[in-house]
DNA sequence: CTGGTGCGATTTTTT
DNA sequence: ATCGCACCAG
C-alpha cells in the first residue's frame, strides 16, 4: 500500500487530497495540477480512506479530460489491485444510466443518440420550413433545455420535436442528462439506489455547469455530501452553452459545510506570462479571491507585435516558427532528437500553437503555412459525424444493430444489408466495416477512423460487439483520434485550447471588435468579462513564450476591419513585454510566390 | 432529377 | 471571401 504520491504533492494539493469527507470545493487556476489533485484524491480514498472504487463517480466535460482522469488513476491504484470507479463525461454516464433505467419513461433500452444532422433531419419533418428555420429552432430548442430552470415558454416546435424523438425511441444529447435528472427527480427508488452507489463525486471544471447538470449533481449528492468540486472562474468561457459561473461562485451557499481550498501555485508558465495572464483576468468583477505565482525560471518577456494585416500576421509567425526552431534549417522535424527546453530556443513544430477568436482567422495561417513548408494542423476542424458517409454507416449499422424499426434507408441499401446481414453473421466487426466501406464509398478518413475506433471490439463477434460500437459512435467517440504527437503546428481557437499547454504561444488577431469580439454593436459588460476571461485562458497555455499579435488592418468575412489593438493589451504591464512594430512592407504586385523570399 | 446560379449569413463548442 | 442552401432550368 503505497501513498508515495503524497510526497509529490505541494501543501495545498495534499490538503485536498486527503481531504475525505463532506463538501469540498478546489479553486484550481490554471496550470496548477488540477488533475493530478483530483486523481490522487480518488487514489487516496481507495488505498487511504478505504472506499470502494464502485462508490465513486467523476464527471468531466470531455472524453480527453475523462480518458486522461482514467489513464491517471490505473496508474495509481495499481493494474490489478482495484477496479476502476466510475470515470465518465456527464453525458457518457448518464446515456449509461438510462441504457439501464430508460423503460420507466416509456423508451427502449436500445434508444439512439441523435447527432445534429439528424437532429436538422427530424425538425424538418416536425415542420421547419427550410434548413436554416431548423438549425434556428434547435438552436432555440437546445438553449431552452440547457437552462432548464427558466420556465420561459417552450420555443416552436418544441413538444412536435420531442413527440418524434420519443416515437422513433431517440434521444438528443441535450435528453441525455435532462432524462436522467426526470428519472431522479419522479422516481426515488432509482434515485436512492444511484445514490446509494455513488456516494463520493467528484466534478471537473465545475465553473462550466449548466443549470441541467448542476440539478442534476445536486440532487444526487446524497445525505453525507461527499462532494469535491474543481474549478476556476477565471476560464468560464461556455456562458454561450449555458454554463452559470453562479453555480461555481455560489458552491458555499448551496453546500454551507463546504470546505473551500485553493491551488495558486502554477507549474505550467513562466513568471512573466503568469504575471500578465493575472493582470488581465484581475480586471473583472465576477470572481473568486486568488492569485496565482509561479517559481519558475523568470522566462522571456512577452512580445507584443504590431502588423499590418493578416497576411503578414501570418507571415510574421511563420519566419519566428522557423527561427524557433533552431535557426537555419527547418527540416528538424524529421529527426526526433530535439526536446522541448532541452536547448532553449530550440523547439519542434508540436510544441507551438497558433490560437485565435474566431475560425475564419485560420484560412490564411494555413495558407500561408503551407507556402513557407511549416506542417500545421487545425485542430477541431472538420468533425467526423457531419461527413456524409458517415452518416450513411451510422444509419446503416443502426439497422444492423437493432429491430429494423424506423430504419430511414434508401431501398437499395436496404435490400443489400439485410443479405449482409444474414451472411455476416458470424463474420467480425472488421469484415463489417470492409463490407461497409464498399457499399457507402467511404472515403480514406472515414475508413481509417472507423477502423481505429472498432479498435477495442475486434476480437468480440460482431453480435455483441456492434451495440457498443454504435453506442462510442453516436457518442462522437471518433473525435478522439487525432494524434496529439503529430509533427505540427497546432492551429486552434481560443476555447479549443482550454486545457492544452504548449511551450509557444502566438496568439493573433488582438484588436478591438476581434478580442473582445463585438459581433454586432458592443458586447456588454459581461460579455467583455467572458472575453477577458478567454484571454486569460488563451495566455495561460503558455509555458515558455508568448507572443501576441495585432494587425492595423484585417480582412474579415470580406470586408476590412480597422485595427486599434484589443484593450485587454492595456492591462499588462509594461516591464512585462517587448512590443514591436513591423513596418508596412512595399511588396511588388506579383503576389505569387513573393512571400518565399521572405524566408 | 441534376447541375448551375444567386443569395444570405458567418463567435466561441461538447457530447 | 466563402460556403451552403434554395430555387430554377434543362
């Protein structure tokens, strides 16, 4: 029994951790090992305080945090010795409750999750006139159940939508958590035996809760009140989704014996970019009392670099990721010897990202990129379920998978799987997909990602192994698989970029109207704050060097925007950056191939 | 039914 | 600037 992870522990983090009993929230700033709090909290309630793994739950927000919480905590309790608690996204848990508990609301136990297309596909059938009346009134529809509590009148089309998700024995993602709080709140018995089960939670980025899903930790939060908390106020950016910072700020009132503990000390970023990621956060009103240091090495000052525009934005990034990555040659890449921080200044293309406000920003960072032989990836780019033909093998497996029931197939297809069926019986998940591919002309990405993600179920016949299979799919398992060790400039939003952390930061784009955005007429003074917060978040993954830019001029949507830098760039002071100006460069006309001289 | 054309909208995103 | 969609013509 050993409980040496203690010793790697600082003051604050052990206190949390061996804190074992009633309501426990964590204010957690970034980068100051969140996770490895809230993991060595579950490895010491099992090996310390004696808890049996099956009564504890977490929730996350995302499969990685989720998968990441997972890999943590086998690793601290030993392969063999324990088994795993519950480890899951809010919404991965509830779907598996209600694949239990679902028949008490009148749906079968083999429900399907609906994804968005299909959520556009039902509506339109509901009575929306047009595809963009549809997107509006799920929009309406989804912003109505995530605040569940505003009883502001049901939008249109509202109980049409919910009558045919019901009749087809479907569910939307929204349903998910919404189905399990109904359950619990109209049915004790279910409620005390979940209760009962789970009687130590553990929430992940509990500033990010909507009002569904804190009901739903609440009610279930049983009469001991094991309930720990993590979170920081300071990177609430999901407002727009319906996350209440409210619920964060107001754990103590809601749980009065709450014990709150702090993490301050950030093991992430330099000083520098500590210090000025706190100067702009600690001009908002709505947060928590803390401030976060780091002892690191003081670290390069910020820079601050004023351009001309977004194309030399781009270009300005591109001859710095050259120069960063140890001089003259950027054909490092291919070899693996080179190890972030091992030589200062000397960095891969991994280890640097390029983060921005709005995904319209990433087109001439790619190009340009492209141009100057620099691999980059965007990350959240295109996402596997809106691809046509993987939509098609979703429906088609469903049908494989199930009662035939509401299958909605175009007759060809229909007729060709049901003799694969038959015939398939006995054949392997594998054969399937390779039938499959065949049929729907899948292209490369799609095969290659449903393969990788059949992965965990090949050796199973396909008779036991499609249910779940579909279950990972309808999840959206399938964004799972990009490769985080990809040799590449990581291209991303702002909000994608919560928790990453990358030794180089570019962050571009910092103009007034961009950052905060001001979408139409001015944002409001929370929203400035949201904002303010996402700038905080954006700094924070910073580990060595940060650099932001701001262009004079910048074509957005097609049209020219004026350029005075964000007034977020104000609050950080002044012994903390370098700030440049790149004169306008004259360029010749000839566009084409110009910018290769530059490098 | 299919391909061309023109119009409008275009934060941020997970599951 | 770009993309997706609705609509229309063949």
């Amino acid at each position: 029994m050993s409980l040496e992870f203690l010793n790697e522990l600082n003051p604050q983090q052990r206190q949390a951790v061996c804190h074992t009993q009633g309501p426990l929230m964590i204010v957690a700033g970034a980068g100051t090992g969140k996770t490895r709090t809230l993991t060595c909290r579950i490895a010491y309630l099992v090996r310390e305080a004696g808890v049996d793994p099956a009564n504890i739950l977490a929730l996350t927000f995302t499969r990685r945090a989720a998968w990441e919480m997972k890999q943590r905590i086998a690793h601290l309790l030993g392969e063999k010795e324990f088994m795993l608690p519950e480890i899951g996204t809010f919404h991965s848990v509830c779907a598996k409750i209600l694949r239990e508990e679902i028949s008490v609301l009148g749906y079968d136990r083999d429900f399907v999750i609906l994804t968005e297309e299909e959520q556009i596909d039902l509506l339109r059938e509901a009575g929306a006139k047009s595809r963009p009346e549809a997107n509006a009134c799920l929009k309406q529809i989804s912003a109505f159940k995530n605040r569940r509590c505003a009883e502001t009148g049901a939008p249109p089309l509202f109980s049409e939508y919910q009558a045919a998700l019901k009749q087809r024995n479907a569910t939307d993602f929204d349903d998910l958590i919404l189905h399990v709080l109904r359950l619990f709140e109209t049915t004790p018995q279910i409620l005390n035996r979940y209760m009962d089960r789970f009687r130590h939670i553990l929430v992940d980025e509990y500033q990010d809760l909507n009002p569904p899903q804190y009901m739903l930790v609440r009610i279930l939060t049983g009469p001991d009140q094991n309930l720990c908390v993590v979170g920081d106020a300071d990177q609430a950016i999901y407002a727009f989704r319906g996350a209440q910072v409210e619920n964060f700020l107001n754990f103590q009132k809601d749980y009065p014996r709450a014990e709150i503990l702090r993490l301050e000390q950030n093991y992430r970023s330099s000083p520098v970019i500590v210090k000025a990621a706190e100067q702009v956060v600690s001009r908002n009103t709505l947060r928590m009392e803390k401030r976060l240091w780091s002892d690191a090495e003081t670290g390069e000052r910020i820079r601050i670099m004023e351009v001309g525009d977004e194309k030399q934005e781009a270009r300005w990034i591109a001859s710095r990721i050259e120069t960063l990555l140890g001089g003259t040659s950027m054909f490092h890449h291919d070899t693996d010897r080179i190890q972030a921080g091992e030589d200062p200044g000397h960095y891969s293309f991994s280890d640097m990202a390029v983060l921005f406000r709005l995904r319209a920003q990433a087109r001439p960072l790619q190009a340009t990129f492209e141009q100057a032989g620099i691999p980059c990836r965007l990350l959240s780019g295109e996402r596997l379920d809106r691809r046509p033909d993987m939509r098609q093998v979703r429906s088609l497996l469903r049908f494989l998978a199930g009662p035939e029931k509401d299958a909605v197939l175009p007759g060809m297809l229909k007729a060709s799987l049901i003799s694969l069926s038959k015939t398939r019986e006995q054949s392997s998940l594998q054969d399937l997909i390779r039938e499959l591919s065949g049929i729907c002309h899948l292209d490369e990405i799609t095969l290659r990602s449903l393969k990788a993600m059949a992965l965990p179920y090949l050796n199973l016949t396909w008779g036991t192994s499609l249910p779940s299979f579909l279950h990972d799919l309808c999840l959206g398992r399938e964004s799972d698989l990009f490769d985080p060790r990809a040799q590449a400039v990581t291209l991303l939003t702002m909000h994608a970029a919560k928790g990453l952390e990358f030794p180089v930061v570019f962050i571009c784009g910092l103009e007034e109207g961009l950052m905060p955005y001001a979408r139409d007429g001015s944002p409001s003074a929370d929203e400035i704050e949201e904002e303010r917060r996402l700038f905080h978040v954006a700094m924070t993954r910073a580990m060595k060097e940060l650099y932001l830019l701001h262009a004079r001029t910048r074509i957005l949507y097609g049209s020219p925007l004026p350029g005075e830098p964000s007034p977020f760039l104000q609050d950080i002071e002044e012994a903390l950056f370098q700030a440049d100006v790149l004169k306008k460069k004259s360029r010749p006309p000839k566009k084409e191939n110009q910018q290769l001289g530059l490098f």
